[in-house]
C-alpha cells in the first residue's frame, strides 16, 4: 500500500520508513524542509508546513494509509532534556494538534479516502503512578495526560469518515541513536551510573525495532481500531533498568543521583526522568504481535552492538 508519514525524519519515523520500505509498501514522507532531508531511493518527499493540508492534499487520494507522528520532541534531542518552560509547553501542544488537524481536513477534503490512520500519542496519556495501567484506564490530569488526550482527539472525527484508526501510546523507545540510551551511556561509560531519584519509577520501554514493527502491524491488520500501548512486556523500574544497562555495558549502577539536581535543572520536566508508569501492552498482545526484544537484557545488548 502506499502510505503518507507525518514526522518521518524523526528518530522513529526515519526507522519506520525503512521498515516500511523493506516490506513492499511506497511511502510518502512530508517534510517541511524535503531539501535538506534523506530517505530511502524509493520514497517521496514531500514539502508541507505541518499546519495545512495545502500542497499535499493530493497524495491523500493516492494513498491507502497515513501515519501521524508530526509533534515538538518532548524531551528535546541533547544529552540534558529541555526544561518545559511556557514557551515549550505550548510548542509541545499546538505542533501536535496543528499537525492533527491538518491530517483530519485533508482526509475530510478527499473523495476517496485513505483505509487507515495511525496516530501517535504516548504512555504520558496515563499520568504516572506505581498501578498497572492498559488500554481501559483512563488520562491522567498531569501536563502530559492532557497533552495526549488532546493529540489522540484531534483526529477521532476520521472514525465517522469511514476511516479506521488505531491510537499508538508509545513508550520509552531504545535506540543507539537517540533518546535515553544514549543519555544514559555517558555517565556509565565514566562509572557515574545509577538510581535516579527513588531509582522505584517504572520505565515502560520497547526497542525500536518493535516499535516500528508494531506500527506495520497495525497498518496492515483490519481488525487494529483504538489505543494500543506499544511498550515490551518487561517494564522495569529505574534502579533494575540502570542495573541491566550496567550489565550489558560492563560498568556498575550504584552512584545514586538524588532528585533534587533535576527538579532544580528540569522543573516539571524532570517528571519525564523522576516519574513513570508500568504498562502493559494488552490490546497488542491479544491481536498477536509477537515481540522481537520482549525483555531488557536483550535489547540493550542488540542496541549496544549496533552502537
């Protein structure tokens, strides 16, 4: 099929093009800079503001599915997160539901309609907590609660236009080339590494592998409509997490870095380092996507050998 990606220079989007690409579908990538950007021979780029459906509406009626990751990075792309000041804030929200609403007007605008969007949001929707959480369980009030379920709203009114939709809440993604694995080499490489905090907050992560397979899955399998947590069956807290990757690296994992440094460096953000949640992936488990890299130790090794 041919498939449309917002966001598809990211981190993820680059390696969900490849996936996709590899596996026999065209893409269409929209940058707002096609110019300066790469991707493979076989795909197009095409030139979009991330606000309208202006100058690509085209491609809609071309396509059979659309893929929605356009937003701010969260935690920005340095060693050190990006402090969440108004500014941010509000980059974080209007880039997504700008993005979203130009993705639903240019699927209202077609005559003939793309079969599926997949539309991105994150396990932030469930605010953080030490319970379990799935798919059933509600938003949280915190920033990133509301954010999500801003995000995934924007684009629900494609359901009454005959479009299926599935919701990819996704988790802590490990790659080597970027996010929190490289954050969190630097200080092992230099025998600093440890506990964050309590080191007890759950890290729900999934390797970027799967998490790329998983979005395939989704795109291709009819019976996919709704949220779906894209995180491994293995989340761990901070201390065991820290532990693992000093395993793997072959350094320690005890110099504990209390909680104070971050709230004073990060403010509200330091919630994306401090705080979590331990989720399941119950809904893509039950359609039976079969993990690649369902536990931590292997991921980390494969990542760490990529690397």
């Amino acid at each position: 099929m041919q498939v449309i990606v917002t966001g598809g220079t990211g981190l993820i989007g680059k390696e969900l093009v490849k996936e996709l690409s590899a596996n026999d579908h065209r893409i269409v990538v929209l940058s707002r800079s096609p110019e300066s950007r790469q991707v493979p021979r076989d795909a197009e780029l095409v030139q979009w503001d991330a606000e309208s459906a202006e100058g690509w509406r085209n491609w809609v009626e071309e396509s059979e599915a659309i893929v929605n990751l356009a937003g701010e990075n969260i935690a920005g792309k340095g060693l050190i997160p990006d402090r969440w000041t108004p500014s941010k804030k509000s980059r974080i929200l209007n880039s997504r539901l700008k993005a979203g609403e130009a993705v639903k007007k240019a699927i209202e605008s077609a005559d003939d309609k793309p079969r599926v969007l997949v539309q991105a949001s994150a396990i932030g929707y469930y605010g953080t907590g030490e319970n379990e959480v799935t798919e059933s369980d509600p938003p949280g009030e915190d920033f990133l609660g509301e954010t999500a379920r801003k995000w995934e709203g924007i684009t629900r009114p494609v359901e009454k236009m005959g479009v299926r939709r599935a919701v990819i809440r996704t988790g802590i993604v490990l790659s080597s080339k970027g996010g929190v694995v490289p954050r969190l080499q630097l200080p092992y490489k230099l025998f600093l590494g440890g506990p964050l905090g309590t080191g007890r907050q759950w890290y729900s992560w999934i390797h970027m592998a799967d998490e790329v397979r998983a979005i395939r899955f989704l795109l291709e399998n009819e019976k996919a409509e709704g949220p779906f947590n894209l995180t491994a069956p293995d989340p761990k807290r901070n201390a065991e997490f820290g532990k693992e990757l000093g395993k793997v690296m072959g350094r320690p994992s005890y110099l504990r870095v209390p909680a104070f440094p971050f709230r004073m460096l990060l403010g509200e953000a330091s919630k994306l380092v401090l705080e979590g949640q331990k989720v399941r992936p119950a809904r893509l488990e039950e359609l039976g996507f079969e993990f690649e890299y369902p536990v931590l130790d292997e991921s980390l090794s494969d990542l760490l050998d990529r690397g």
